[in-house]
C-alpha cells in the first residue's frame, strides 16, 4: 500500500463568472522513502496539490471531488483538528522563499521548540536539545550559539536550512517540498538540494518534491510526474520519462534540460502559453500547442494511459 | 540603549523650543495681557508699572528666554483669572485628566484588540459584520453626541451612574488624587471614559482587523500552519505579535491625541481636568494657562514618542540589530 494515494483530486474556485477547475482529477500515489518530482509550468497546479494533501486550500478553493489517502486514511474528509495534528507531525512542508516563510519576531530556537512541542511530549530543555541537534544536522554552524538568533540574523542559505529543519523537526514520513530552491542563489541550490536529499533518506522519509528545473528531478527523484494545466500529463519512472518521454509536452520539457545528454531526434522547444483556467480548450489541453495534434486530441480528453514504461495523457498511446 | 534614549531626547529639543516660541508668541497676539489685568479705568502710568513688572518692555528674545527659562522651572506665571500659579492649577488638573485617558485608552486597547482579532480571523461571520458595522457608528460618531446620548440613557433615563463630576477623590502622594479608592468615583468614571475611548477603541479594532488579515496572508502564517501549530498560537502568538508594530503607533499618537482633546469630553461631563480647565481659560483669554497647556501638550507627545520608540525596540528583533 502506497504512503499517500491521491485519486481523481478535483480543486475548484467559486469565483464571480463561474467555477475554476484548477485541478481536474489528479491521481498518483507516493511510496514510504520515495521521492516523487512534480515538474510543470508555473500556474500548472503543482502547489495546489501540495495545499490540498495537507488541507491548506486557501479560500475560496476547495476540493470538489476525488479522495486522499494517507497510510490508508482518507484525509480529505477529516475536520480541521485532527489534520492539524497531521500537519508538521506526519505530513512536513518546505516553502520557496526562506527569506519570507520564518517568522521575523520569534527567535528560530522558539519556532523549533513550539513546533516539536506542539506535536511531541517534550520539557523545555529535550525540546532545546533537540532543536541544536537539528541545526547541527542541516549544517548551521555553532548552532548552540545561533539557536538563539533571529532569522534576519541569516543568510538565505541558511535560512532555508532552518526551514528544512523545523518541517522534519517533528519526524515526518512525508514532505511536500514546494520549489525548495527555486529563490536561492545558484551556487547554494545544490546543497540545498543534498541535504534534503541526505536527510529524508537517513530518515527514510517520502519526498514530494515539486520543481520547475527537471534537472532537479533527474538528480533526486524516484519517479516524476508532469503537471500541464491542473492535469497529470504523464508519471513514471524518472529515467523512462527522461529518456523516453511518452507524452509530447513532456518531450518538450526535456529538450530544455540544458545538463542532459543532446538529443538531436527531440522536438525543440514548445510555443505558446499553458491556457488560463476559464479558458481550457476541448479534449487534450495540451492540443493547441501539441506538434503531433490529430484530430482525436481536439475532441476527447484522455486519461492515463499506458505507454511503456511510463503512463501518459495522450490519444498517442491509445490501443483502441 | 541608552545612546537611543539620549540621541530622541535630543532630537526632542528643537520640537520643544518650536512648540515654546508658540506658546510664548500666544502672549503677544492674543489679547493684551495689560488692559486685562488692569482693567479698563487704570491710568497710563498704571499700565505702564505693570507692563514693566511683567517683564513686557524688555526685548523680545530676552522676553522668550526669560520665559523658556521659567518654563524649564515649572514657572509659567498666575493664571489671570483666579490669579494663582498656573503650575499648580495645572497640577491640581492632570491627575483628573490622566487617569480618563489612561481608563479611556486601556479599556479601548482591551476591548478593541481582541475585537480586531476576531474580526480579522473570522472575516465573513454574522458577528464580525456587525461589529464593523458598529464600528462605523463609533468612528463617525462626534464625541459630544456620544456623551450626551449616554447620559441621557445611563444617567437621565436609567438612573445608573452619575451625569458629571469626578465623584470623591482621595490624594496619593504630594500632588496626585485619585477616584478609584471609591465605587461613586470609579461610576463617575465609566461613561466619560467610554465616551473619551470609543473612537480609540474602533479604531484599533479596525486597525487590528485590517493588520490581521494582511499578516495572515503572509508565508510565514502559511508555514506556521503547514507545522501543524494551534490556531490559538498561530493567531494570537504569530500573527498578532507581527501586527503590533503599527498598532503601538496609532495607540501612541491617539493616546497624545485623547488627553490633547479631551476637553470636548471634559465639558461634556463638567470632568475637573485640563481640558475644562483650558476650555474655562480660553473663554477669558488667560495666556499663561492656555501657554502651558501648549507646553504641556507637546512634552506629552514628546514622551509617547519616546515610549512607542522604545515598545518598537522591544517588539522588533530587527531594529535591535540595527542600532
Ligand atoms: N485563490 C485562487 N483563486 C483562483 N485561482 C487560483 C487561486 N489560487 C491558485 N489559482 C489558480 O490555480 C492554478 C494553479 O496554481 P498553482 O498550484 O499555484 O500553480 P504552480 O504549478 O505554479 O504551483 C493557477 O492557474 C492559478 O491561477
Ligand atoms: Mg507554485
């Protein structure tokens, strides 16, 4: 049994002039220890599934349909107490901006301790025992001096450490790591990128690690899922959906990995935009940019489907 | 720390000389301090002498140093209508006015926060609607009319509490009186100082409320919640604390503003402070107390200046790091 299953997860926006399916029955599922990349173009609803899991949902946004397992639960349908209890202590998040997600007032020590507090019975000085063990072990220095310092107190960098440290503080076995390194300096990223990498799998933590860089994914993850306008476009394996993209927007995503190998038989980069929300054209979305479009593809919308290794949203991989 | 205190009492200095110049300029354009003293049937050599005991025919800068000078001892002349020191009028009407605004603002503060907070977390409830709608009524509402209406409901028709006057005072120390120590002087208080609060207090609570949803948009409420923290820690911890900065301000400023205007309160409920007292004095045109009242005014603001600075500091991790 997978950790986290998500099946036919539907968010919608009330909104004036109608309702806005952002997410249109997303399905994947994620293992104990895996690490899943969620790669798409920005507004594909990568975050927005990643706020759902965990019942953040800003308003008016909801889910409208579909369910979410978590160790063989239904979290969708959970009241807001016990999924508060999930929340940091079983399901950890990781934000973009380390200079915006901490709390300016409250010294990063208080912030571990609440939070390890919140979730695990802790006295003031384990709890603070436990906070300079986690500094020390995403790699700030002299933590037992910097517990006590505020987060403007910290570079960037080390910021971001400090986030990883207070989403795995309470041991989670998952984390939604929301563009980790999307706001830091190049040269930092990697580290970043490492160190979560190191620590969920000492921990054996699961990742669902959400990124536009498919570098990124091809480095880290397990197997990856490509998001094109509130839809799965296709999932697999991370080599299979490298070397052998089954659906053509994911071929195109490949073609601008700059570090992989060249392909020359690859298509090049894809035109146009994602379309907005309240203009979503009919059968596949992808189809007004689609190189290989046919006829099918403007009239049926297609779910996953098997292709080799991978599975894809395309009339391409249709065997009926 | 220090060198903070010192650098803003320094930077206090020439907004004190400039409300000082005023206060001593009050002498010369307003009215004619002579003819009021002297009275209409004094001969020439009468206002003359006068003049001269009042320091009236000397240069004007000596003029405004000399009365800096007494200024900075407490001396600001007889007040010229009941003829006694106006230190000691003013004195004897501070107590009575602190202790309205200081009432008038904690209740405001305790109600209005609270109020705020609620307002801002539960946006779109029936009584978050209703209390901005009230609020409304208390923002608009001129305190005069305010006054009036409770006493009239309180005092005229219920017969609940007393319609003017500070009640029985007791004396703390050398100079300080209070009504507290009595229940006819804590009721005396209430309705003076619901009618002196309540524009404070709407306005903290919209403040509040507006501070409040703005911060929890911010990423750093999103991940306290993303950690699973309560919403009692998330709303009155977290978020609340980051909104305080701009409230300390508003409440700083309104509370110089509550005892600068408390007069119109004052005269509403004949309440024995400084503004009935500066209401009394403009009608006779007495200078000195109207001079000193500036003065005390601006020291006042001076000090709540200061204080906001100094909760800043303590609140902010980040201008500690600055300075
Ligand atoms: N509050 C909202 N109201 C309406 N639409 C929204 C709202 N939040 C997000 N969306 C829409 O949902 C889509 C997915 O957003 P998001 O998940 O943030 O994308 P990304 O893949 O870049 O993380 C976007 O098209 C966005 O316009
Ligand atoms: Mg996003």
């Amino acid at each position: 049994m997978a950790l986290l299953d998500v099946v036919d997860l539907t968010v919608e926006f009330p909104t004036r002039r109608g309702v806005l399916r952002a997410l249109d029955r997303v399905s994947f599922s994620i293992d104990a220890g895996e690490i899943l990349g969620v790669v798409g173009e920005s507004g594909a609803g990568k975050s927005l599934t990643g706020a759902a899991i965990v019942g953040l949902l800003e308003r008016p946004g909801r889910v409208a349909g579909g369910q979410i397992l978590f160790e063989g639960k239904r979290i969708d349908t959970l009241s807001a107490e016990p999924l508060r209890r999930i929340r940091g202590r079983r399901i950890g998040m990781i934000f973009q901006d380390p200079l915006t997600t901490l709390n300016p007032l409250y010294t990063i020590g208080r912030q571990l301790t609440e939070t390890m507090q919140t979730h695990m019975r802790l006295s003031d000085s384990e709890a603070r025992t436990k906070a300079i063990g986690w500094l020390d072990r995403v790699g700030i220095p002299a933590a037992a001096q910097r517990i006590d310092a505020y987060p403007h107190e910290f570079s960037g960098g080390q910021r971001q450490r400090v986030v990883i440290a207070l989403a795995l503080c309470a041991d989670p076995v998952l984390v939604i790591a929301d563009e980790p390194t999307t706001a830091l300096d190049v040269s930092i990223q990697a580290q970043i990128i490492t160190l979560l990498k190191d620590l969920t799998r000492d921990h054996g933590t699961a990742v669902m690690l959400i990124t536009h860089d498919m570098g990124v994914i091809a480095e880290t993850a397990d197997r990856v899922a490509v998001m094109y306008a509130g839809r799965i476009a296709e999932i697999g394996p991370v080599a299979a959906v490298i070397r052998h993209p089954a659906h053509p927007y994911s071929d195109g995503l490949m073609a601008s990995i700059p570090s992989l190998e060249h392909r020359v038989d690859r298509l090049r980069q894809i035109d146009g935009a994602m379309p907005r929300l309240d203009a979503i054209p009919n059968g596949c979305r992808f189809n007004p940019r689609c190189p290989r479009v046919f006829d099918r593809c403007t009239t049926e919308q297609p779910e996953l489907l098997d292709a080799g290794a991978t599975r894809a949203a395309c009339w391409l991989h249709a065997h009926d | 720390m220090f060198g903070f205190i010192g650098s803003r009492l320094l930077q206090a200095i020439p907004v004190l000389l400039v409300v000082g110049f005023i206060a001593f300029a009050l002498f010369d354009y307003v009215g004619d301090p002579v003819s009021i003293l002297a009275g209409q049937d004094a001969t020439a050599a009468q206002r003359l002498a006068l003049s001269h005991d009042l320091g009236l025919d000397q240069p004007f800068f000596v003029q405004y140093g000399r009365f800096l000078w007494a200024a900075l001892h407490g001396n600001f002349g007889n007040s010229y209508r009941v003829a006694q020191p106006v230190a000691n009028l003013l004195a004897e009407r501070l107590p009575a006015t602190l202790e309205l605004a200081i009432t008038a603002s904690v209740l405001a503060f305790a109600i209005g926060v609270p109020m705020g907070v609620y307002t801002g977390i539960h946006r779109d409830s029936f009584l978050s609607r209703l209390m901005m709608a009230g609020s409304l009524i208390g923002v608009s509402l001129p305190t005069f009319l305010l006054g009036i209406l409770l006493i009239l409901a309180f005092s005229v028709g219920l017969g609940w509490l007393p319609s003017f006057g500070r009640g029985p005072v007791v004396h703390v120390g050398s100079w300080w009186t209070t009504g507290f120590t009595s229940w006819a002087g804590i009721r005396s208080l209430i309705l003076p100082a619901i009618t002196l609060g309540m524009f404070q207090m709407t306005l903290i609570m919209r403040l509040v409320r507006a501070e409040m949803l703005e911060v929890l948009r911010t990423d750093y409420i999103k991940f306290a919640r993303a950690r699973g923290l309560t919403d009692r820690s998330i709303n009155f911890g977290h978020a609340l604390k980051n909104t305080l900065v701009p409230v300390i301000t508003i409440i700083g400023l309104q509370f110089g503003g509550i005892v600068a205007f408390s007069l119109v309160t004052e005269t509403v409920f004949q309440w024995p402070g400084m503004g009935l007292l500066l209401v009394q004095s403009v009608a006779v045109a007495d200078i000195p107390v109207m001079s000193a009242y500036l003065l005390l005014i601006a020291l006042v603001f001076v000090m709540i200046n200061l204080i906001v600075d100094l909760l800043y500091y303590a609140v902010d991790p980040r201008l500690r790091a600055r300075r």
